[in-house]
C-alpha cells in the first residue's frame, strides 16, 4: 500500500527494464524498481545524489510520511514504471489469499 493512490494492491505494474547505461536519464519524479535484498521495490524517486561518479537515489512510497531510510545506487535500480492498469490483477490476489488462508498450519496440528 506504500504507492497509494497511484497504484495498489491487485492493480497490474507495467514496468521497462533499463541499462545500467540509461539510469542517468531517470529524473525527480520518476517510480523506479529496484533490488533491496531479495525482493523489488517500487517507489517514486525524491532525490538524486552523485557521488564518486556514481547515482544514488533517495525513494519513497507516495503513500509514505517519510522518505526511506537508505539510498538506493543505480546498480540496484532494474526498472521503470511506464503504465499501471487498475485491478486486473485481482485473480491473482484472491487465488493467492484463497491458498494463504486454507493452507494447514503444520506447526499447530491443524491437518
């Protein structure tokens, strides 16, 4: 929900994959998609930095009070934003909440 009201749960994301090359090209402004861990963010650039030659990003979540915590480097950043289409991915949401919610919990016994 960080990305309300631009886009949220169930909408579909369409995003443009982009070399390391073009980063240089992404502006204020911008929602980017990027590496954190072992999984993609998607927040809207607030801030760019250089720094030995080198981009970083200052990101948050439009529906966020504060910006996040940490830069983000261009070599994080995968891709762009380019279309959000409203509630195409609701199969998949409900499909996912249906198994979620009717998987047994091994740990307590319910078989």
């Amino acid at each position: 929900n960080s990305m309300k009201p631009e886009f949220q749960r169930g909408d579909v994301v369409i995003i443009s994959d982009i070399e390391q090359k073009m980063v240089g090209n992404l502006k204020i402004g911008d929602i980017i998609v990027y590496r954190l861990d072992n999984s993609r963010v998607i927040h809207r650039i607030a801030e760019i930095k250089e720094y030995n030659g080198k981009l970083f990003f200052r990101t948050k979540g439009d529906n966020n009070s504060t910006v996040d915590k940490d830069y983000v480097s261009e070599e994080q950043v995968v891709g762009v934003v380019k279309m959000v289409i409203p509630k195409l991915g609701y199969p998949t949401v409900w499909l996912s909440d249906l198994f979620e919610n009717n998987t047994p919990d091994v740990k307590t016994g319910d078989l």
